[in-house]
C-alpha cells in the first residue's frame, strides 16, 4: 500500500508521454492484422488505419471487399478541407459484387460488453465520453455508446440523410473534433500512422474542399489490409481497461510536468488519444 | 411577434452559414486596422492575425515593438507539430529595446466588461464557455475569464513554467484544440485568413515538431501590424452580442441542415467559430 502511494507521487509529476513510456508489456493489445488498412500513395508514403469491426461491421465488411478487389488501386484523394476532413476513393464507379450496397446505419451499439470505462468529465455532446476497447466513446446514459470524430478517426463518406455510404469513399479528421457528426456517420477506424501525409496535403480550393480540377487528385496506388507477414508492421495499443491508461488519463487533465502551471483538472475525450506504438520485436 | 416566431422556424432549417450570409449589416463589427498583424511568407503567401489587446495588453504590445521595429524580416517557420502548432519567430536574438523583457502573465482577465455570452453546455475544462466581444471565452465561475485554444488561436511560445515569452515567437493552433494550454500560456489573437499556410505546411522532424534542420525553415519575408490604407484588406466579425450569432450558435449545436439525421443539442466552444469576412466595400 505504501509503495502504491509512492508509485501514484512518482506519477503525480510525470508527463503523459513518461507514463506511457513506463508501461508495462501487459498494458498493451495487438492490433489484429486484419484490422489493419494500408494505403499507399503513389510517391510511396503510406498511411496505416485501424479499423473497428465492433462498432460498425457492415460497413468493414464492404470496406474489406473494396480492398480485396482492388477497387481504390489508381483512385485518389480528392478532398482536403481545412480544419475538417481529408476525404479519398471513389462514390462514382460501381461497387464489387461483394459491397453491400445500402449498409445498416451503424452509428452506435449498445455499449454492454465494449469495456467502457468514463473518463468522468462533462462534455457538450454526450453524457458521458471515455474510452471502450482502445477506442474513444461517447454515451447517451441510456444504454448506447458510439465512436467519437477526434482528430485522426475514419469515416465512411455520403450523401444527404438517410443515405449512410458504401465505404467507397472514406475520410479522415484534420481538425478539431467535429463532433456534431457523432452518429451521424459510420466511423470505422482511426489512422495509426502517417496522418501528416493526409494533414499537410493542399487544401482544396473548390466547396467544401474538394479539389476543384481533378489533375489535383493525390494519387493512391492501392490500399490493402494490412498484413505483417506481407512487411506491413505490427501495431499495438494501450489498453483503455489498464491502469496504466488510467494514470495516463489522469496526468493528460491534471498536468504537472514542467511546462504547466495551472492543470486544468478535466480532459475531453478527445485529448485523451489512445496511446498506439509499433510492436516490439521480439 | 408572429413575424419573428415564423423567422425563427425559417432559421431552424438554415444551415449555420445560411444565417451568417443573412446576418444583417448591423451585426457585423469592424477589426481595428491597428489589432491586425500580417505575416507575409518568403513566397507572398499571406496570414492575416487579428490581435485582442483586451486580453494581453502587454504582451500585444511587445508585438507592436517587434513588427515596428522589423524584427520579424527574415525569421522562419521553426515548428509544425501535426495536430498541435506552428511556430515561428526568433527568441535567440535581442529583443529591441521597446519591448518587455519579461511580461506579467496575462492568462486570464475580470470577465466583467467583457460582454460574455453563456453557450450554455457542459465544458470538460471550465465553468462555463461562450464568447466576448468577438473572441471564444471561458470561465472559472468565479469572475475570471480567459481566451480558448481553439483551432487557429495565437499564442506566445515560452520556456518552461513561470517564463511568459516576449513575443519574440509566436504559435498558432492547427489541431484539436489543446485546452490544457489555456492559462498556462498568454494567448494573444486568432488567424482570420490564410491559416492554410500554415497548417499545410510539412510536420518536423524533431522533437515536438521542430525543423530539425534550421535549413527547412520557412523564410518569412515580413510581419507587419495591417493598415488598410496600406493595402491589407480590412475584416469584420459578426458581433457575438447580436442576435444573428445566437441564431448561428443554436444552429451549430442543433444541426437541422439536410445532411444530418440527429442533432447533437450541444457543441464546445471551439465548434462554434466567430464568422470572420472581408469588409464589404462601399
């Protein structure tokens, strides 16, 4: 007991960063290969996603058949909108057999069996938010829980209401969560590597940032699932049910390392990114 | 009566742009030619920041000394973190001489005269958040309220804990907003028009988005405060007392637009961005 209070001093002034750097194996999850998405563009840079088959399964589903088929081979991005959404693939071109084409509205679950745990500070948008499975959730205190837009989550692209996307077209947040979409779109992942490659690109000078002449396209020279047999790398993340995460969330709303002079006692969910790193070796 | 009980229905189906764009001419308030700072990049690219002398007198003002006195001309872009800031300035050369050395920290001011309005949604980080006199706000409930590190808030960059920087580098945010800056750091103003340049620009390579390789720099040519008979462009913000803005705020947190299905009832601080324009000549 001593030693454990000792422990929580020592953490007391440790950065986020040092508490994440300190813990233990056990703390952390492989992410399933096939939860992986890579898209290469065609300078060579990739981008690694995450996918959430527990939060919206149809839509991976058709997202894996998209992959599998090849379908985003040659397709570009077309959408980089300041301070929103970095947007991909391709909505005009027919679906492989395989897509489902009018997927289920899978903007929330019931959150019994996610593992979620609050974070337990107030949020505009939610009842509460906090953390289920490795991934940033929000809840209605009624027994649903959904996926939260924080920078870097994927989404499935589409038009007006009801309408909920293929998948065919996917996008990534840049900006300040914009969290008026919670269960408004699908979310189906988050990008674990490589988002500067979707950041830093030109933004679109036509509406809503889209690139107003298609030779502007960034190109893609394929996305596929990810497979570390096949040299993509391993992935793994900190588990949000470890009390390694939970030192970690408490230091990320009351920070203490040297540059602060006032913590500001809370977090949003969204300041409180799911630590990822690559799997050791070994 | 019945005519503003049938324009609030009207309003409720408008998008929140669709309200701007009928804001009347009233609601909209001139930036003072003084309170504008514009950064123009070796390329002619420019960044238009709006400064808020209500709330960091004295740190604006060593701006002022460093853009009256050419301090800037031929400084560079030090710092792209990707979902945090970018930095410029040069806080290794000597200060001139109208500048104080070391500035009190103006992290926080009386609320009272501020003209703040409530948002009146749950905040994770304050009592309550909302805006004043053009500029995002929160506040501790009792009497204190401070700027928020929303997306392209400006910032002063300063060592560690109590040092509160000259003004000799300047930050703005490109991420999701880091709340847990907001009074440990003085925030200064906003950038009103080409944030693109800067958080496009390519992340660092080193620790915490630093350049590595002082060769990567971004060259700036110039920072000077604007003046419209100078050329710079004049702007207007929509008045945060006016009732368009209420109108606007409501309908960000209540998203009746086609594209939706769910309204969220609720939006933080920073998803409710001040409109910003061109005075309209004439």
């Amino acid at each position: 007991m001593l030693l454990s209070l000792l422990a929580a001093a020592a953490a007391a002034s440790l950065s986020p960063a040092e508490i994440v750097a300190q813990a233990p194996e056990a703390a952390w999850r492989d992410i399933a290969p096939q939860d992986l998405l890579v898209m290469t563009l065609a300078d060579g840079g990739t981008v690694t996603i995450q996918l959430a088959p527990g939060w919206a399964p149809v839509h991976i589903a058709n997202i894996a058949a998209f992959a599998d088929a090849r379908f985003w081979d040659g397709a570009g991005i077309n959408r980089v909108q300041d301070n929103y959404v970095v947007q991909w693939g391709d909505a005009t071109r027919a679906a492989p057999a395989a897509v489902q084409p009018k997927p289920p509205a899978e903007y929330q679950r019931p959150l019994a069996g996610t593992g979620f745990r609050a974070l337990g500070f107030p949020d505009a948008y939610a009842r509460q938010t906090g953390h289920a499975g490795g991934w940033p959730v929000a809840t209605d205190g009624k027994g649903n829980g959904w996926l939260v837009h924080c920078y870097g989550m994927v989404g499935v692209g589409r038009d007006m209401s009801p309408d909920t996307g293929t998948g065919a077209e996917l996008y990534a947040v840049i900006g300040h969560a914009p969290r008026h979409l919670d269960r408004n779109v699908a979310l189906v992942g988050r990008v674990v590597d490589g988002i500067e490659r979707l950041s830093a690109l030109p933004r679109g000078d036509g509406a809503l940032g889209v690139y107003a002449d298609a030779a502007r396209h960034v190109p893609i020279a394929r996305i596929r699932r990810g497979d570390p047999d096949a040299g993509a790398p391993a992935w793994q993340y900190l588990s949000t049910d470890s009390p390694a995460f939970a030192t970690y969330a408490r230091a990320r709303a009351n920070r203490h390392d040297a540059f602060f002079n006032l913590p500001a006692g809370g977090a949003d969910v969204c300041n409180v990114p799911v630590p990822l790193r690559r799997k050791p070796a070994g």
